[in-house]
C-alpha cells in the first residue's frame, strides 16, 4: 500500500485536494465520499465551493494564503452533506504539491453538536446584535486602562466615518475628531479614569466626520474588573436626528412667541369638549392683548376665555367653525 493511499484515500477524516484558485476538486478519498454521498470520479467533476457554498470558498481560499506546508489553524466551514442536510466542520487547509503542480490539501472534521449549538447561538445573538445596532444607530466601545487603548465596534466605526484599519485606538485620535468646544470635557474624562471611585460615565459629543459632517454622540460607559486590569465598557448613539429636531422646535417657538397674532395651544383629551379643554401654551402676544398672563390662564379651561367675551356669541358655532378649520374673530374683556 502506497504512502499516498496509507495517509489521503484511507484517512479517517473526510479530505480533499484541489486546484488552488479555482477549487476543482483533484481527489477526495472515502470518508470524504461517505460525509457527501459524492463518489470519488464524482467529485472530480465539481468544485469544493459545490459542498462548502461562496461564503466556505471564500474562507478557504483566505486560510490558503502562503506557501506553508503546514495546516492553516482551523477555521468553522459549513459542508453539504449526504443525508443530515448542512454540518458544521473544522477545516484546515495545506499548501502542497499533487502531480507537479501545486494544489490545496482540505481535511475537515465534524464539530460535536453541542458546540455547533452554541456556535449557533452565538451567530443567532450576533445577527439580532447587528440589527439593533442600525435600528437604535448604536454602536459599543471598551477602553484598556492597562493597555490605553480605545477598542470600537464595527457600528461605530461606520458611525464615526473612520475605518477599522485607519482608527488606531489612542483616545487622543478620538478626541481629534471632535469639534474644539468638545476636546476638553472628553479628555477630562479620560482624566476621571484614573479614579477609582468613579465607575459610571456619561457624555454628549460633536464628531466630525471626514466628509465634514457633524454628528451629535450620546454615551455611557462603566467601569469593570478583567485579568489584565480595569476596563471602561459603553454604547454610542448617535442622536443627531433627535438634536436637529429640538433646533428645530426651538426656532418654531421663538418665532411663535415673536408673532404679533395671539397663539392659544390646548390640550384635546377623548373625554372633554373643546369647551373643557385647558390651555397649555399662550404666547407674548396673548398676553400683551388680552391682559392675562400665561400663568393665569395655564391649565384653565377655554370657557374661561369664552366667558369674558365682550359681545354675547353662540358658543357652540363657535365651536364648530373652530373644529372644521374655520376663522372666527372675537372681543375679549381684560381681566
């Protein structure tokens, strides 16, 4: 019996040799036949990306990068198997020689059920993760107090318009990215952490992204025990949104409270009439015309106002113009 047939054709574990760009399957021996139901003359028509799918091809051809001689560490792969549908494996990949031409050695072995249950999970909580992250415009942070390294989630990275590979994990990057107004607080806060009696942090930020926008970042973090030292854990948000809308709301009451017309704003409930409803917002205007002030008139009903009205009027008409969007012009006596 040959070497050849000795250590590939009659190994336990399911193996295969393959091109090494393409993935055309050269050989695969008897396990491998047994694992896909695929006969050996079978296989040789087809690819490895047939069994393992684009996203086990891609990984493959990752962990075959060199030209070591030795087994890749092993990688979680996914292969298509004859009876029991997708099964979790451990693969490892070699760079070798096979008919004077270079070519990969793949050789897999299933991953017991217990762990690919939990591998399952974990990849369930990650997607779920991945997802709240874009709904909520969340993203998480760690800072190494041993280490002085500010470690980003994936999200916040995207957040920030900063790439993994360019963000280079010193706090001072990150408070370079932060208008000027900003620097300071941020940095007195790296300054708190040397205290060990304060383990909650909370903080409001203006980053500049390099495309020169600027978002509004809401954070926590807290203080935590690990092997190597404290660690300062957070989330991230970016509240930009929510910021433009209170600059928005703000102007639209400043120019409400400019306005030579009276602004009268109640509260509409179910279980009350128009007549019941009490006033929540008056503005300037009101109040130098009429005499009361917003204090006064504030949670009383809108009878209070119809019951100073100089001229008698029929109150229900009035009400009825005013529901279906009607004007009507009224005399007010002062107080």
């Amino acid at each position: 019996m040959s070497d050849y047939e000795t250590f590939f054709l009659n190994h336990p574990d399911p193996m295969w040799i393959c091109a090494r760009s393409s993935l055309a399957i050269l050989d695969a021996n008897g396990a491998a036949e047994r694992l896909t139901g695929c006969q050996r003359q079978e296989a040789r028509a087809r690819t490895l990306e047939a069994f393992c799918g684009p996203d086990g091809a891609a990984a493959l051809r990752a962990a075959s990068q060199g030209e070591r001689e030795a087994a890749s560490q092993p990688f979680p792969l996914r292969i298509v198997t004859a009876s029991a549908g997708p099964a979790d494996v451990s693969a490892a990949v070699s760079c070798i020689q096979h008919e004077g031409a270079g070519a990969l050695l793949v050789s897999v072995r299933p991953v017991p059920v217990e762990q690919a249950e939990a591998r399952h999970r974990i990849q369930e909580l990650e997607t779920n993760l991945r997802i709240v992250e874009q709904l909520l415009k969340v993203g998480f942070w760690k800072y190494d107090m041993q280490a002085r390294q500010l470690i980003w989630s994936p999200s916040l990275n995207r957040m920030a318009g900063i790439s993994e590979d360019v963000f280079d994990g010193k706090f001072e990057t990150y408070a370079n990215t932060l208008l000027p107004d900003d620097r300071a607080s941020a940095l007195e806060v790296l300054e708190s952490f040397q205290d060990p009696e304060k383990s909650v942090y909370e903080f409001e930020r203006r980053m500049v992204r390099p495309d020169g926008g600027v978002i509004h970042i809401k954070g926590a973090g807290e203080r935590a025990t690990a092997p190597g030292g404290d660690i300062i854990t957070g989330v991230a948000q970016d509240i930009t949104n929510e910021r433009q809308r209170d600059a928005q709301l703000r102007l639209l009451a400043e120019s409400v409270e400019r306005l030579n017309d009276v602004i009268l704003i109640f509260r509409v409930e179910p279980d009350l009439t128009l007549l019941e409803a009490p006033l929540v917002y008056v503005n300037a205007a009101f109040e130098r015309i009429s005499g009361f002030t917003r204090q006064f008139v504030s949670g009383r009903p809108f009878s209070l106002l119809l019951n100073r009205v100089y001229s008698a009027i029929d109150q229900n008409k009035l009400i009825r113009t005013l529901q279906h969007g009607g004007t009507a012009r009224i005399e007010l006596t002062g107080p």
